[in-house]
C-alpha cells in the first residue's frame, strides 16, 4: 500500500480520537517546550555575562583577597611591576536602603568616578551626572534601585533625592546620608560587582565612612593581551595564595563551563517528561489497537499485510510526535521570552517579600542582578524535536507489532 494512503488513515484515525489525540500531543509538546525554554535561559545568562566580561577588555585582572588586606602599599607595588597599565581599587560592602515602605538589600561599591568605564565597560547615565573625585557624600544608583521590577519597574527614587542607607548588623550598625546625583542605566549580569542593584560612591568618601584602609579587590588592566598571562605569573609569585587572581579569559571559560553545565542539567531534568510522555504514548496506542482490533481484522480481510499494519500504527504515533513537538517549539520559544522576567523578579524581591530576615536577605539580595535576553540554540531545537519524534516512534513500536501479528480470523471475532 502507498505511503500516502497510510498517512491520510493515520491522521482519520487520529481524527476520529481527537481528545486523546490532542492530550498525548499535549503531554509530548510540554517536553519539548521545557527543554527549549530552560536551556535558552542557560545560554542567555551565559551570553550576557560573557559578553559583560569582554566589554571590560581581554586585558583586565580581578585580584581578590584571601585573608589578606590590599592596602595603598599593594596599590603602588603592583603599579610599577612590568605591564601593568593600570590598577583599580575598589570597596564593596553589604548595605540596605527603605522603599516604599521595605527594606531592600543593596551593595555599596567605593570607586574612584575616572575608574568608572574601567569597571561597567561603558558609563550608561539615565539622569544626572557621574561624581567628582573627592570625598563627598553622593551616589549613582543603579537601575533596579531607581526603578524596582518588584514595582512594575515605575521609578521610585529621583535625581537629587536624599538616600539613607544603613551599614552593618546590630550594635555595628551604621546609617548614611547620601545625595543622589545620577542614576545609572541597565547593566545586566556582570561578576564581582552587579551595577543594577549598586550604590556607587567616590572611593575616598567610602574608605572615609568605613574608618578603614584596605580594599576589597583591585581590578588591574595589564599593557596588552599578549602580557596578561606572564603578569598573572608574576602577581602568583608576589603574592602566592594571599590573592586570588583572575583574568577576563579564566572567568569567561569557568562561567561558561559552569553554566553548560548547568543548562545540560535543565535539558536532563525536562528530557524527564518527554521519557514520560512516550510511555503515554505507548499507553494511549495500546489502548487504540485494542479498541480497533475488529478494524484491523477487517482491514487483514481486505487485504493489508502486516508490514502495512505495523506502519500505520508506526505513523501514528510519528504525527502525534511531529504535531506535539512542533506545537512544543512554539510554546517552548513563547515560554523562554517570558522566563527572564519572572526569574529576574524572583531573585529581586525584597527580604520581607522572600519571607527572610534582614540578615538572610542580606546574603540573598543585591549582589546578582539575572537581567538577560534568552538565546534559543537551533541545534537544540532541532535535537528536542526530533527526540520528541523518535520517542514517540519508539513507544508506538511494541502496540504497531502486536497489531501486525493479529490473526484476522480471531481480530474478527473480538468483542
């Protein structure tokens, strides 16, 4: 028998069942669909951060203590070694600041304003203007402070506005005044420091409030590319395991391995339900041979030879694979556009909104900001869809054989 005859009685049958048709379509497309939508959040976190990375230049250094205390002296010392171009010093600290009401957890960054395009890669200024290099007490705030996604992302904080915004724990708490004089632009994810959800201060004003001398890290930019790796050498040899010392390359390679990773995880755990979905498949086709065994009998009678049988069970379950995994390519691009605000919104809410304390949400909120864009890998797509077609083909397997070795004599006398 042709090859479009069987598909023109696959889909009449298919037709004649169609809520049972529809729902194992349903059960295949939710598969492919969570594949394509989790792993192009995976891609597109890695995209942006490693984008993030490059923006600062293949050229730069993160140098990070390890029980040790970077002071001025360090500053100076690492200057004047061979193919330093520049060193940075910068101060982060945990802080928190009252809107609306909640109390929202922020990070303080101390930065010198020149070092500013070093740090973000470019300087992105919705209102106002950058500080002056001098210790006075002003902000720039980031954009998920002026503009909380919590709140629909109206603006809640303005240009010349007082901020208040407390230091510390307990007995060691410490609450600061600052004047707002801009309010910087979406950043998006970016390692060490997540200008979204910062307070960026003159560095001097910051060291000056905190009553300290040391710094949080140094970001250094070497002379050119080809003296990164023989710098990194000779700052290991300095300072041996009282640095952690990383370059743009390292830190683009472990995020993107980690991430990887991570995405192959959320492709296994979605995968889960297709593997699920083909046992619903072979479920439902099981019910269908034994419903119409005296169809097949009568078919047998008429002529059909097994192997004509067996293929159209065989198309049977291939259509309710194509017609589900497509059905799950629309949802599952549909799903991933909308995932990067809800996640975003998760990891942005307030303590009180989290149900934590303010200790907790201190660890929690304000140093990640998950702004991105999803990327959807075409050869995933193409992987999730075909997967979804070959386990519908293989759970279609064992009921199309037994509907082909069916006896018309007895298939006719079944009741």
């Amino acid at each position: 028998m042709r090859i479009s005859d069987l598909i023109k009685l696959a889909l009449m049958d298919l037709g004649q069942r169609k809520l049972r048709a529809a729902l194992t379509m349903i059960s295949v497309s939710i598969g492919v669909a969570s594949i394509i939508a989790l792993v192009s959040q995976a891609a597109g976190i890695q995209q942006s951060v490693v984008d993030t990375l490059y923006k600062l230049g293949p050229t730069t250094m993160f140098l990070t203590p390890r029980g040790y205390q970077i002071t001025s002296v360090d500053v100076i010392r690492i200057s004047e070694l061979q193919g330093v171009a520049r060193v940075i010093p910068i101060v982060q600290i945990p802080g928190s600041i009252y809107r609306s009401g909640q109390q929202v957890q922020v990070s303080l960054v101390g930065i010198r304003s020149s070092d500013l395009e070093a740090l973000l890669g470019s300087i992105k200024i919705l209102d106002g203007s950058t500080y002056p290099d001098a210790p006075v007490p002003v902000a720039l705030v980031g954009y998920n402070i002026a503009f909380p996604p919590e709140q629909g992302g109206s603006q809640s904080i303005y240009v010349g506005q007082p901020l208040l915004v407390e230091l510390g724990f307990g007995q060691f708490r410490q609450r600061i005044q600052l004047q707002i004089i801009g309010i910087l632009g979406q950043y998006g994810s970016t390692p060490f420091v997540s200008p979204d959800n910062s307070i960026l201060v003159p560095l001097d004003e910051l060291m000056k409030i905190l009553n300290r001398r040391s710094y949080s890290m140094l970001l250094v930019k070497a002379s050119d590319i080809n003296t990164v790796n023989d710098l990194s050498n000779t700052l290991n040899t300095i300072y041996g395991n009282n640095l952690q010392i990383l370059t743009v390359q390292q830190l683009s390679e472990t995020v993107s391995s980690i991430i990887g990773q991570f995405g192959v995880l959320l492709a296994s755990i979605a995968g889960i339900s297709l593997s699920v979905a083909g046992l619903g498949t072979m479920n439902i086709m099981m019910i269908t041979v034994l419903e119409r065994t005296r169809e097949i009998g009568v078919m047998k009678a008429l002529g059909f030879k097994n192997r004509d049988v067996l293929l159209l069970y065989l198309l049977e379950a291939s259509l309710i694979g194509i017609i589900g995994g497509l059905i799950g390519i629309g949802l599952g691009i549909g799903g991933a556009q909308m995932l990067p605000s809800i996640i975003s919104y998760s990891f942005l809410r307030t303590p009180q909104q989290r149900g934590s304390g303010p200790q907790q949400g201190m660890a929690q909120q304000g140093q990640v900001s998950l702004s991105y864009s999803p990327v959807i890998p075409i050869d995933m797509t193409i992987t999730a869809f075909a997967i979804a077609i070959l386990v519908s083909i293989i759970a279609g397997l064992y009921p199309a054989w037994r509907a082909s070795r069916m006896e018309p004599v007895r298939a006719l006398r079944y009741e």
